[in-house]
C-alpha cells in the first residue's frame, strides 16, 4: 500500500486527421452560453483558433478532431505536443490576456466560461473576433456533449458526432475492463473519495456527484463516500465529514498535494484523514492536474490509468 502515480499508458481515442476546407461547413450559426446569458453567434472562418478553458480540454479536442495546425492560442493547462508553437494566452490564475490574444490575429476564441475575466471577452468581440462560449460540463457525458459543441461551432458537427462516439464507447471499454476485476459484492467494493487541495489558500474540498468526481469513482467500481454522505458537487473537508467517509482510497491532483506538503503534510494538517484507512495505508491515488477532471477526449485514458493505479500498483 502507498502512493501511487496514476500515468497515462495507452491511448483509447484517435486521433482525426487534419480536415479539407471543404469539410468545414461555415458559416455555422451556433449558441453562445455567454455567463450573462445565451446568444447566438455566427461563425465565418475557423483557420486561426483560441481555445482557452481551465482544464484545456477544449485545445484538446481541437486538437484530436484534427485542428490542432489551426490553434493559434491556448490557455496554460494545455500541454500537447501538437501545441507546443502555439502561445499561452492566459496568466497565472487562469485570466486571459486580451492583448496577447489579438496578438495572435485570431478569427475565433472559444472558451466555457471557467476562464475569465468576462471583460477581457468582451474586449476581444468589440475587436472584431467571434467569441464563442460552449458549456462548461462535467463528468463523460459532459466530455461527449463537448465535444460535439466544438464540432458545431467550427463547423464540423458530423465529426464532432463521430469523436464523440469514439469516446463514449472507450470510456465503455475501459468501465468494463474495471468492473471485470473490481469488487462485485457492493460490501466488497473500495470507498474512494475525491480531495481538491490547495493548500497555500488553505482550500481543502471533498468533492462529490455535480463535480464528476462520482463518474470516475464508479466507472472506477468504487463507492464515493461523499455521494454517499449526501454531498453534491463539492463540500469543505471537515473533520467530521472525514471519519463519516472513512474511505479506503484518496483520489488527489499532483499539484493540489504538493500545496499541502505531500501526504505527510496532509496527514499532519488534516489529522482525521490518518484515522482513515486511506490514510493508515497511505492509500492515495495521485494524478496530474491537468488530466484528472479534465474530462476531454482523453477521459478514457485517464480511467484507465486511475485503474491501473488503484488495482495494480506495481505492475509495469
């Protein structure tokens, strides 16, 4: 028992290859999911993107449907090879740059809302660009329907479709694959729980069913202890909150635990979590930030590195 690393091992989605310009169907007219409020916005020319989100699953999917060679900008969780020419245009704390955005002479921005601030956007239509919200969505069916978001509004909604599918039936696969080996007796099965930390804030959540933390945990063929205590979307971590979860394994991002010290910093800081057995087995599962909850089209691969780590630590 310990921690361990989750890490990406094999890639369950391909990706498409580069499209004709033929194969773009614009001008697209699509919804907007403004935070103020939906619009509709008209979509002329897709040759030079800006994909910015918290989680960077929208470079990602531009990306696999075979846009990558038309992303111009992107935001700071995105770290793909295909992107490594295409600038960052968001600072520390996930803010756009507008300046560094028309910098880059783009014809549309597309975002979820989870980058701000909403000025900056704004700032960006009054110059001209198409800026076009898509919803910001949690869990695998929130992956799918994003996916098929960013197909319409580039215009390319039957592909959008199509890598969704390709998706949903490798997340499919993968639960599958887990469930084979997990627990079948629900006595039996591992109590996970899902710990966002930051510790220089002194931020420390439980996070549950509205987060898509639950999707992973059963996909997982686990029990999420804070579904299970009546938590929805995300909840401070008390101690109480803690012992009544009890779980067997902690789910955490590799940047969120290294905020609070490690596991031992978190042990010391959070003493109820070592009177878990999670925290007497030093049980954690631990996982980039930028993949785990990202839910984009490598949500497949994530499971299954979250598998691998949780039912065969050692294993090469």
């Amino acid at each position: 028992m310990g921690e361990t690393t989750a890490r990406i091992v094999r890639t369950m989605v391909e990706r498409y290859e580069p499209p004709s310009p033929a194969d773009l169907q614009l001008p697209a007219e699509v919804i907007s999911y403004d935070p103020g409020g939906e619009s509709t916005v008209t979509v002329d020319n897709a040759d030079r993107i800006v994909a910015v989100d918290v989680s960077g699953s929208i470079a990602a999917t531009l990306v696999w449907m075979g846009l990558g060679d038309r992303v111009v900008g992107h935001d700071g969780s995105t770290e793909l090879p295909e992107l490594a020419d295409a600038p960052v245009v968001t600072s520390s704390g996930h803010v756009i740059d507008p300046e560094a955005v028309l910098a880059q002479e783009p014809t549309l921005v597309i975002t979820d809302g989870s980058i701000g601030p909403q000025d900056g956007f704004a700032q960006l239509r009054d110059a001209g660009v198409a800026v076009v919200y898509i919803q910001d969505l949690e869990g695998f069916e929130g992956a799918q329907e994003r996916i098929r978001q960013v197909g319409a509004v580039v215009g390319m909604s039957a592909r959008g479709e199509a890598l969704a599918e390709d998706l949903g039936l490798a997340i499919a696969e993968v639960t599958h694959e887990v469930h084979a080996i997990a627990p079948g007796k629900q006595e039996d099965r591992l109590r996970m729980a899902f710990l966002y930390l930051r510790g220089s804030a002194g931020v420390y959540y439980l996070f549950a069913e509205e987060s898509g933390a639950s999707d992973l945990i059963y996909a997982l063929g686990g029990i999420d202890v804070a579904k299970e205590n009546g938590i929805r979307g995300l909840a401070p971590l008390t101690d109480e909150a803690v012992l009544a979860a009890n779980p067997d394994v902690i789910l955490v991002m590799t940047d969120g635990l290294e905020s609070v010290g490690g596991v031992d910093g978190l042990l010391a800081s959070k003493p109820a979590i070592a009177l878990t057995a999670a925290g007497e087995n030093r049980r954690f599962i631990v996982m980039d930030d930028r993949e785990l909850l990202g839910f984009g089209p490598r949500s497949a691969d994530v499971l299954d590195a979250l598998a691998r780590a949780i039912y065969a630590p050692d294993a090469k």
